[in-house]
C-alpha cells in the first residue's frame, strides 16, 4: 500500500502520514458495507437514532483527542474544539429530526379517484462523501450523519492534507459495533475519490469547483446523484443606512475569522460612497486588535495557511492586484514563520472588477472594498461572478434590505450579519451558479435528498380495458 506524506501547517514540517487505500480495497470495503447496509436500512428510525446516539456518547468521551488531532491539522486550537462540538450538535439534530421525516405517507390520486397510493422511502445503498481540508471535520459529518440516519451506508473520505482526526473518529465509530458496519473512513487522495465514486450509489462532495465539475461528470456516467457544495466569491453590500460598526464587525469575522479559509467567507465588500471613508476607518481601527496565533497558538485570531499551495494563490492574487493598481492600506500578505505560512488581514481598494482578487475564490484574509454610486449598482457588481454560494446586507431599513436580498443572485443571504449558513444549518437554501450542484445539505433536505420514493399504487375499480385504444371508426 503506497502512503502519503502530511505537512504540519504550523512548522511546515512532514510529519505524519497516511496510507491511500488502493482500487481493490475500496471494492472490498464496499462490498462489506453494502452487505450491512441491507440490515441497517431495515432498522427502524428510531432504531438507527439509538445508535446514533451510542455514537455521540463516544466522541463525547473523545473529544479532546479528536479536537487534539484536528488541532494540528488545521493549525487551530479554539476551533477544532469547536469542530467536534458542532458535530455533536449535528448528531443531537437529526436524531430529533429525522423521525418526523422518515414517514410512509399514503393517499388517493386527483387524477384517477379510483387509485389509492403509498409511498415507501428508500435510501441510497452507498454514499461516497469526499470532505475538503478547511474544516475537515465538520464538512464530512455534515453529510455523513444525516445519510446514515436515512439508512444509507457511508463511505467518507477526509481530505489528504489534514487526516490526522481520522484515527481518533474511526476509534469512536468502532466503539458501535452496529455502526461501524456501515459506516467506513477511507484515506487516499484524488484517486481515491474517483474509485468511491465508481462503488457509491450518491456521492457528495465539498470543494473546489474544478474538482466539483470532475466528480459531476463521473457521478453522471454513472448515473448517479452528486450533491456538490463548492466554491465562492461572497459579496457584502454595505448601504447607507447600514450600522457601519456593526457591518464593520460582522465583515471582518467572515472574511477573517478562520483565515478566510471557508467558503461563505466574505471576499469582495461593496460600500455606499457617501459612506466609505467612515466604514474604511472603522473597520481599519477594528483590524488592528485582530492578531495571528502565532507564535503561541493559545493567544491571536488568525491561524495558519492549512494548505501550502492556497498560500500562492493568495499571493498571486495580491501581487497582481497591486500590479494591476490596486492600493494596500492594511496588512501585509502572505508571511512566514517557523516554516509556517500565515495571511494578515490584507484590505485593499483601488480595485477593478477585471482583476483575479474580485473574479476568483482567494480562500484568505484579504478585503476588497470597492465603492459604489447607486444601489442598482452594487447588485450588478455583486452579481458580477460565477459564483452564487451566499452574501451579506448591511441595511436597518430591513425592507430595504430585503429588497436588495431578492436582487442577488445567490443561495443565501446574511442581512445585517455575515456567513449565518456556517451556524444556521436547519434553514434549506441552495446554492446559485458554480458554487453547486443538487439538494440542499441544510435544512430538512439534508435528510431527505438521501431518500428515493416508491409509490405503490392500488387500484380499487376495474381497471381499463384496451377498449380504451380502439379507434372510432372501427366497427
């Protein structure tokens, strides 16, 4: 079995590895799970919610060797608490909330009163769920829970940059015998996913929109579901009634907070004129007490750069920006520390809409702020993208608000607050444009998009008979 090297995001040292299971092996551990999951989907709801239960009992009692492992994988210590947290949260969620949803619901057909219907829910037998590295837990469990809950087994594949807090997971999977049938982690790269995706019956998949188009093609030559949650380019739009301290806090725990290293980070900020000079002063004045967590990862704000190549993408996006006559006013980009690479909080202006820091996912700290004449105006430059994932308004006239909200071409919107899909998962949306791709993985479709329907269909009087064909003019 070949392995894979880790990097430390702190150190930027090697010092961990992985093996990456090959096609075979994945066959095998399909295979297994797809024998279980029969047994599994045959439970009762509540029955698979007992031992869902059993399980959060089990990371409960791990949770700071999980929360440990995560640490070094992402550089983040306050948060990879807050992590396995999260996921207990889930768990609590869908064990409450799955049995309302898993229900047979029956009745008579508007179009033929004659046929009485059932449906039964069937779930998918495998579902391949291939989580990226920037909030590595959390973005598989987000999937895998609610999938297991319906019935299905899962197959999860953490991403290769930040495995370590698969250990201590597949430790608290094991600790429930029932569970640990169905539910299996496998490590491995990009391949790895491929060959899932080739035993899965639905996959989903967290990540980039160039890898997202790859798992969309080979899901539909396999004629398979794909639920894909991909990238971003969120836009804010600060009006002038807008609470600017509140707008200026709001949007730099979004486009800051975790690095900038999530999808629903705010990247491009839009400011009524007749207010810039105040909102810029406000949020520079703000900036100055957020602090890297370096070099005591208990003190600061700003973790490391979890994977080393977003680390030039960041700083290309900058330089080019700068090049192309854009203004720094704060920060200082992409540095080093200790073999570690780290993102200021970086606000830039002077910007063009042409330039790659307002077209492409920067995925770091990096503020944009671009002034606007008219509110028709920022709507069209909010909705000058590829993208379509979520964005933000800043306006106490909440009808007004509102207003601009139904102008925006995304799946959510944060008014008067930043990035509430990251902390309000019961509430569906979708995602718009490149940022997506099927049902929605919050809200009760989260459950339910893992769940077919079969309708068996009881005709109570005589059925028609070929009569019915017969042309007029026969005789």
């Amino acid at each position: 079995m070949t392995t894979i090297q880790v990097r430390n995001p702190r150190s930027g040292e090697i010092d961990y590895q992985i093996p990456c299971f090959s096609e075979n092996e994945i066959k095998l551990r399909a295979t297994s799970v797809r024998d279980a999951q029969k047994k599994w989907a045959s439970l009762s709801i509540e029955n698979r919610c007992d031992i869902l239960r059993e399980w959060h009992t089990a990371i409960s009692d791990n949770r700071d060797i999980i929360a440990n492992a995560l640490c070094i994988d992402t550089g983040r210590q306050a948060f990879s608490g807050f992590e396995v947290d999260v996921a207990l949260k889930l768990i609590d969620h869908w064990i409450h909330r799955a049995p309302a949803l898993f229900k047979k619901d029956s009745g008579i057909s508007n179009q033929v009163p004659s046929v009485n219907y059932q449906h039964t829910l069937i779930p998918y037998p495998i579902v391949a769920a291939i989580s990226p590295w920037n909030v590595p837990l959390i973005l598989g469990l987000i999937d895998a829970i609610p999938a297991l809950a319906a019935g299905c087994a899962v197959m999860l594949k953490p991403s290769e940059v930040t495995p370590r807090f698969a250990a201590p997971l597949e430790k608290t999977i094991n600790l429930v015998d029932e569970l640990s049938d169905v539910f299996s982690l496998i490590m491995g790269d990009g391949l790895t996913g491929r060959a899932m995706i080739d035993a899965a019956d639905a996959v989903c998949f967290t990540g980039s929109v160039a890898t997202g188009r790859l798992v969309a093609v080979h899901a539909a030559e396999r004629f398979i579901p794909a639920f894909l949650e991909l990238g971003g380019k969120d836009p804010a739009i600060v009006t002038r009634q807008a609470d600017i301290h509140k707008a200026a806090d709001a949007i730099i725990r979004s486009a800051v907070g975790m690095t900038g290293q999530a999808c629903q980070s705010l990247e491009r900020i839009y400011v009524d004129i007749d207010i810039i000079d105040e909102f810029t002063d406000t949020l520079l004045e703000r900036l100055a007490h957020v602090k890297l967590n370096w070099p005591n990862i208990e003190c600061g704000h700003i973790g490391p750069i979890i994977h080393a190549p977003q680390a030039k993408i960041i700083q290309t996006q900058l330089s080019e920006a700068i090049s192309d006559g854009a203004t720094v006013i704060y920060g200082d980009g992409v540095v080093e520390h200790e073999g570690g690479l780290w993102c200021t909080p970086t606000v830039l202006t002077n910007i063009s809409h042409k330039m790659r820091v307002m077209k492409e996912e920067t995925f770091g700290p990096v503020i944009p702020i671009v002034a606007y004449h008219t509110i028709e105006e920022a709507i069209a430059l909010a909705n000058d993208t590829e993208f379509g994932l979520s964005a933000a308004v800043f306006c106490e006239d909440q009808k007004e608000a509102l207003w601009i909200a139904e102008k925006l071409v995304v799946g959510a919107i944060s008014i008067n607050d930043a990035s509430l899909t990251s902390v309000v998962n019961d509430v569906e949306k979708n995602s718009f444009c490149y940022s997506g791709l099927g049902g929605s993985r919050m809200g009760d479709a989260g459950f339910t998009r893992f769940l077919r329907k079969r309708a068996s269909l009881i005709q109570t009087a005589k059925p028609m008979s070929i009569d019915i064909f017969k042309e007029s003019g026969d005789h």
